[in-house]
C-alpha cells in the first residue's frame, strides 16, 4: 500500500519536480488528516439536514458532491502551493515554522498586496468561525443543563462560560502542541455521527407519516448554499496543519482519506434526517431526535468537538496577528495579551448576535466561500505559471539561473504555461464558488436583515439581571407538519418545544 501511494502523484505534492523537503521533526499525515476531521466535522455536519431541507433532496445530494469534489481538490491545491514555495524559496519557508502560511501564498501569487487582503480575509473567516462555535456550544450547553437537571440558564451564560474553558488552551504555540484536542474532536464528532443517523432512523418510522417538506425558494436554496460551504470550509486552517509535519509533501494523503470519511457523514446524515424530519427541524438536527440518550449523548460529544475546535481555527488567527504585532515565538506575557484579546473580542461579537443559524449561512455565503473554493484555486495558478514562466526565461537566456525569483504571473501566462485541462477545471471550481458566493451572500443578507434579532446578552443582563429558573416545556423538535407528533406518544403540549395544533 505505501509503494502505491509514492507512484500516484495525486497523493504527493511534490511528485512533478522530484524534490521533497522534510522537516526535522513535526506531525505525521495520518495525524494532519485527524486535524483535518476534527477541524471540519461539527457544527456545519448538523446543520446540514436544514440544508438539504432547504433545497430538496436531489439538488442538495448535487450541491454537496461539489462541495466535496471542489473543496478537496482546492484542498490538495493550498497543498502543493506550500511544496512549490518551499521548494523554490527555500530560505523563507524552511528554517522554522511559518505563522502565516495562507498569506505566504497570496504573496507569491500577487506580491504584498495580495498578502495584506489575505490576511484581514483569513482573520475576519477564522474569527467569525471561532465565534460560531462558541454559540453552537453554549446552545448545547443550555439544552444539556435543561434536560438533565431541569433548570433553565441564559444561553448566554455559557458563552462567558466556553470562553473562559479554551482560554488557557488557546495559549498553544501550534497545531503541533495540541494534537490531543484534534484526537478528541475528530473521535466525538465521527460518535456524534454515528448517533445522529441511529437516532433519526428510530424516529424515521412515526415520523414519515404525517411529514412535510419546506417549500424550496431561492433564497432558501442559497442559504442551504451557505450552510453546505461551511461545513466544509476548514480550508483557513490546512496551511498551518501542513507546515507542523515532518513531511508537509504528504498532506495531499491527509486531504484525501479525512475527506473520505467527511463526505461519507455528509452525505449519510442530511439524507436521513431530510426523510425523518422534513420541515420540522430548527438550526440543527439534534434537537429533533427524539429518543432523550441518543440526542443528549449527540450534544455532549458535539460540545467536546468543538471546543477543541475552538482552540484549533483560533491558532491561525492568533499567529496571523502575532506577526502583525511582532510578539516572539516562544510563551510570554505579550502572546497571553494578544489571544487574550482576540478571544474577547470573540466573546464580545457572539454576546452581540446570539443569532446562531443566521450567522452560520452568512459566514459560510462569505469569507468561508472565498477561503475554500476561489482562492486556492487562483494562487495555484498563478503560482505555477510564474514558475513555469521563469523557467522558461532561465532556458532562453532572458534570465540568469541565480538572478532573484521574484517574477509574477500574468492572466495570459496562466493560459500559456498552465495545462488547458487544469484550467478548466479551475474555472468549474471557481464558478461554483463566485456565483453560489455572491447568491447565497445576497440570500443571506436579506434573512439577516428581516430576521427579528435578540437583543444582545448584556443588554439584557442590564435591564433585567441573569436568571436561573425551572426549566418549562418541551426541549424537542417534534416531527409532522404541525411539530407536534411525538415518536413515543407522549402529550406534545409537555414534550414539544414548538407545537401547532
């Protein structure tokens, strides 16, 4: 098996020009592809039934096969643009590890410029990731202490409370410190997995029987378009896993077989709770599974993931800003300041808009989209036909082999240097990922601005204090047309969370 992965090129980055550069010490690509799982299976994989919910059942199956199709292949492009520039910059990209990998490559590929857009890009879609996750666990949080201990605390409570549980753990050098974290949010969300589609198919039977489905409309499908690019839109955070192994070139392995199992969950998932559920469901499917051991064991294992989760999307933030603010690699009190700050200002956005699903869809319409399906895509190219155009400058004698590698590439030298077929392809990729962006933007937007807001939390400390009380009414989801049909035949007005009679 591992002498057939060295001859398939798909699965080494650096396969073309016959040079791989190892580093000394760092993580193996079975442990990058955990990352990858454990970075990317979580808070979009339960939102992904409204998804399909929202567009039906076969134009979602289609959406999301090229998603994975497109992410992964884009995944593979961040991949070897790493390879290619540490092959061709060897003094900028192999002495020590690098914080801001994703901006090296808008540098290579459009000079300081493009390195300065990409970085306020990959801070404000990590940010806004981080500050998602940290609502999907106080969410769960709450629902947790409700069905367990039958007292009602603020949601927003357990957002202080998430906070102040990574902060010490966001103090991590790199990916490479917190392995660990990555082991336990890829094992709980694969479990969490596995759960959801047992717990739905238990409902599946009663549910079917009186169930609806949403009627599709545009602003829907684009929203569903949304959801589906977040939930695979890890892509901020590759650069930084591959940088932290011994063999960055083997990071392609790490995309494939993680995506694998990603797509196989994606796909499982959304196509039983669309035909459990239907219409019935609200931000995410959890709440909609019935049986009370499987759909509270789901919100534990899913609070385990992503807080880890939490810890890895924030290392790229944090050593984007470490380097704007010039802070040393090593611990110390200017690396606590910063991510102390960072992580507050998370706090102070997600008390802001407690609007969980809202914020879901335009994150993943937005920076997310941007992230995973158009830049890689366009760095890879440029960054190849530059190459590829100094080499030819290097053969007719225009330029001398040891004059400075600093030539960009041009649109006309992509048509002539890189492969017609590849170009292709990379222009599918990016039309699915400019024209679903710009839609589901618009979608997303309009919903954001007719949604009827909660106040933010401290607006509400300030008028009425912090209050904890018995908790009243249903914590489920019910099934049917009326949300008010419970599997196991209990009275809704005491099990259902929403009911129509």
């Amino acid at each position: 098996m591992g002498s057939w992965l060295h001859r398939n090129s798909v699965f080494d980055a650096s396969h073309k020009s016959g040079v791989k550069i190892a580093n000394d010490h760092g993580m193996h690509w079975l442990m990058a592809g955990i990352f990858i799982i454990g970075d990317m299976m979580g808070g979009g994989m339960i939102a992904l039934p409204i998804a399909m919910s929202n567009t039906g059942l076969v134009a979602g199956l289609i959406i999301l096969l090229a998603a994975s199709i497109f992410s992964a292949y884009t995944g593979i492009q961040l991949s070897e643009n790493w390879c290619m520039m540490q092959r061709r910059w060897p003094e900028a990209y192999q002495k020590e590890i690098c914080r801001k990998p994703y901006p090296e490559m808008a540098y290579r590929a459009f000079g300081e410029k493009g390195r300065f857009l990409e970085s306020i890009n990959l801070s404000i879609t990590q940010f806004m990731i981080a500050t998602v996750l940290i609502q999907l666990c106080a969410r769960n949080l709450t629902t947790l202490i409700n069905v367990f201990f039958k007292t009602h605390i603020e949601f927003c409570v357990f957002i202080v409370v998430v906070v102040v549980i990574v902060w010490p753990f966001i103090m991590l050098k790199s990916p490479n410190d917190f392995w660990p974290a990555a082991c336990l949010a890829a094992a709980s969300s694969i479990l969490a997995a596995c759960l959801m589609v047992v717990g739905s198919s238990i409902d599946m039977q009663e549910c079917r029987k009186e169930i609806a489905y949403p009627e599709v409309t545009f602003k829907n499908f684009f929203l569903a378009y949304g959801t589906i690019v977040f939930a695979f839109g890890g892509h901020g955070a590759f650069p930084s896993f591959q940088t932290d192994m011994r063999k960055p070139y083997h990071f392609n392995r790490s995309v494939i077989y993680s995506y694998l199992l990603i797509t196989f969950f994606y796909f499982l998932i959304p196509v039983v709770g669309f035909e459990a559920y239907g219409n019935s469901m609200v931000d995410t499917i959890i709440p909609s599974i019935q049986t009370t051991w499987i759909s509270q064991s789901v919100n534990i294992l899913i609070t385990l993931h992503v807080m880890p989760t939490v810890i890895i999307v924030f290392s790229p933030l944090s050593q984007q800003v470490e380097e704007w603010t010039r802070v040393p690699q090593n611990f110390g009190i200017r690396r606590v300041i910063v991510r102390s700050a960072l992580l507050g200002a998370s706090l102070f956005v997600a008390l802001s808009l407690p609007n969980f699903g809202i914020f879901l869809d335009l994150v993943g319409a937005t920076t997310i989209s941007l992230g995973t399906m158009i830049l890689p895509a366009v760095f890879w190219m440029f960054i190849k036909a530059s190459e590829k155009k100094r080499n030819h400058m290097i053969q007719n004698g225009q330029l001398s082999k040891g004059a400075p590698d600093d030539q960009h590439a041009s649109i006309m030298d992509i048509w002539r240097y890189v492969d017609k077929k590849i170009i292709i392809w990379n222009i599918l990729v990016l039309t699915f990922g400019i024209s679903g962006g710009i839609c589901s933007t618009y979608s997303a937007i309009t919903e954001f601005a007719g949604a009827n807001f909660e106040a933010p939390c401290y607006v509400n400390w300030i008028k009425n204090g912090i209050h904890m009380q018995g908790a009243s009414g249903g914590s489920v989801n019910c099934c049917g047309g009326y949300k008010n049909i419970s599997v196991y035949h209990l009275d809704p007005t005491k099990i259902c969370s929403i009911h129509e009679n």
